[in-house]
C-alpha cells in the first residue's frame, strides 16, 4: 500500500522542495507531472502550497497541489506577466527600520495594496527603536488614520517582541523583504479601495469614476489640501495610479 501524507512547502531550491509534513520538515524531489487542483494557472510550486506527497520518508515525493486560497505575486522588471511567489497566506510582515536604512513610506504602499489585493494581512513592524523613531515620526501617523496596525519592535532590547510573536502565532505569516513588491495584476480604477482612507473620502466626489487628479469638484483632492488626508498618502497613491496606468498601456 502506497503511504499518503499532505504538508506545506516551505522553500522550493529548483528540482527539491522543503515540504512541513506534522512535526517534520522534509526535503523531497516533486513528480515531473504534479496532479494540480483546477484553477491554479501559475503551475510552479511556491512557498505555502499545500501538497500531497506519496512514499514512506525520505524517500517521499510530492504528487499534487491544492487549491491556493490566497496567492502574492510579484513583476520583475521585463517580464510581461506577474508570477506567484507565495500561496495561502494569511498574514505578510513588513519589517521596516526606524532609522537606518532609511524606511521608505512609498515602498510600504506599494506592500500594503499587494497585500489588501491579495486578500493577505499586512502587519507593518519597525524594528530597532531604541535607536528613536526619528526617520519615521513624520509619517507613521498616516497608517493609523488609515486605520493599519503598526508594532514598533527593537530585537536588541526585545520591545515588541512578543507581540509580533503573538501575533504570527497559528497563522502562516511571510517575512517578504519589501522591494519584493513591484507590480501587480490591478486595474489602475482599482487602487483607491487599497487606501482605505482615500476610499472613505472618495464618497464625497461628484463623480463616481473620479480619478481625484483634475476633476474639478474632488473630496479626495479637497481632503488632502486641507490636510484632514495625508498629502504624502496622496501624492502615493496618485503616482501609483500613474504607474499602474502605464503599465496598463503596454500591455
Ligand atoms: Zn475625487
């Protein structure tokens, strides 16, 4: 009788995956012909797929895929079509710096409409705050307003720790480096309900397909000249709807 066992990928090196299987962490080669749930396009295995796997350990192999309930994917630079990079996660952690390297609040809104696309949870961490807060105090504010969670974390005195501990525990969480979010498969009329707080204000537009850059009467251009929205998470929302109209245009 041929042994069965289901586990997640947990890091794909080329011809060999490293699979969860209960307790163990395996590193097992996949059948060239992977029986795959309907519906899933992008048919190479990624961090978080579940799997099926056939044959007594070590000598397992991975035979199916199920079904991804939730997928991130990324567009390198000349590449026409984006791919997968991680399925079934429920949650994604942003660790950005408080100080040095200088966090960069454009690169945190391009993750945070990957992961609100996605259907993933972002979880927005700066670490090292004992060395102060100074590169982000400016700025943070706005994430609150929009009504993101925002962990302030030092590993060297261990502030915040356990509450990131908390909250990853149970739930399949990915540490992505930030500048892995480049483009995603979105509609450029699409991105304001990834800003929560300018999709609040857009209801008081006069039109309903504003685009809250020329129209003449925009709440959402109102809202953020009279400071009640932050002019920096405009001024990002509406160069990310610029990039996303651009690449809209070639393809
Ligand atoms: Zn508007």
């Amino acid at each position: 009788m041929t042994e069965r066992a289901a586990g997640v990928v947990t890091a794909v090196f080329g011809p060999l995956v490293r699979v969860q299987v209960g307790e163990d962490a395996l590193v097992v080669p996949f059948r060239r012909t992977l029986h795959w749930a309907e519906g899933i396009a992008d048919r190479r295995l990624v961090v978080g797929d579940r799997v099926a796997l056939e044959g007594k350990p070590p000598d397992s192999i991975v035979t199916g895929v199920e079904a991804r309930r939730t997928t991130l994917t990324r567009r390198s630079p000349g590449e026409r079509r984006s791919r997968v990079i991680a399925a079934n996660v429920d949650q994604a952690v942003v660790v950005m710096a408080a100080v040095s390297p200088e966090p960069n609040p454009r690169l945190l809104d391009r993750f945070l409409v990957a992961c609100n696309h996605a259907g993933i949870e972002p979880v927005i961490c700066f670490n090292k705050v004992d060395q102060g807060t100074a590169g982000i105090d400016a700025w943070i504010g706005d994430y609150v307003d929009a009504g993101y969670e925002l962990l302030l974390a030092s590993a060297r005195t261990s502030r915040g720790v356990g509450c990131l501990t908390r909250k990853v525990a149970g739930r399949t969480t990915l540490f992505p480096g930030v500048r892995e979010f480049g483009f995603w498969d979105l509609a450029p009329s699409e991105l304001q309900a990834y800003f929560p707080e300018i999709a609040r204000a857009a209801a008081g537009c006069s039109f309903a397909d504003c685009t809250h850059e020329s129209e003449a009467a925009c709440a959402v251009r109102d809202a953020a000249q009279s400071g009640k929205l932050s002019a920096r998470r405009y001024t990002s929302f509406l160069k990310l709807r610029q990039e996303l109209e651009a690449t809209a245009d070639r393809a």
